[in-house]
C-alpha cells in the first residue's frame, strides 16, 4: 500500500507526547509504516566514545507510526486524511477532504 504522507509533507502529531503539535516530515519508511518528523519525538541516545567522537548523550528523533499523524492541508491549514483521486490524464493525486483542492 501506497503511504499518503511523504516527505516534506507537514503533519498533526496525534498521539504521545508531542499530541497537537505540527512538524515536518523528514523521512518515511514505508515498509515499517513509519515516519520522522522534524523537533518531534525527541529521544536520549546513549552513545560509547569512539576514537573520533566523544560519547554521552545524543538527542534524536524517533519514528512515529504512520497511522498517529495526520496529513495538514496546505491550502485550508487543517489536518485530514486525504483521498486519492485520479485525474483526467491518469495521474493519481492526493486530495483533501476538507477543501476539495490537490495536495502536492
């Protein structure tokens, strides 16, 4: 199955502790149906010292499951589940709900 959020998308954080919050996406892995989103998720990494680099604590982002985001409308600024529709030259698009416009 197709993902409806890709990369650079901005998406409605749903669940956890960042719930209500907006943010980009950075990567999608649709094989573990996950997705990264920019300051979103924040962890603590412990890293082990290596010759080049001091260890400590590293802050990153952690995967999200796709289905605890949802997809913002460029146009009408609110969060949706979009549609795909098919257009008259059979390119398939995206298309809010809310306002009815193609989501690039």
């Amino acid at each position: 199955m197709k993902a409806k959020i890709q990369k650079k998308d901005t998406v409605l954080v749903l669940t956890g502790k960042d719930k209500g919050k907006k943010g980009e996406v950075v990567k999608v892995d649709t094989g573990k149906n996950r997705v990264w989103v920019a300051k979103r998720n924040i962890v603590t990494k412990h890293v082990k010292p290596s010759q080049t680099e001091p260890g400590g604590l590293q802050k990153k982002e952690a995967p999200i499951h796709i289905s605890n985001v949802m997809l913002v409308c460029p146009k009408c600024e609110q969060a949706n589940r979009p549609k795909r529709d098919t257009l008259n030259n059979g390119e398939r698009v995206r298309v809010c709900r809310k306002c009815a416009e193609v989501i690039l």
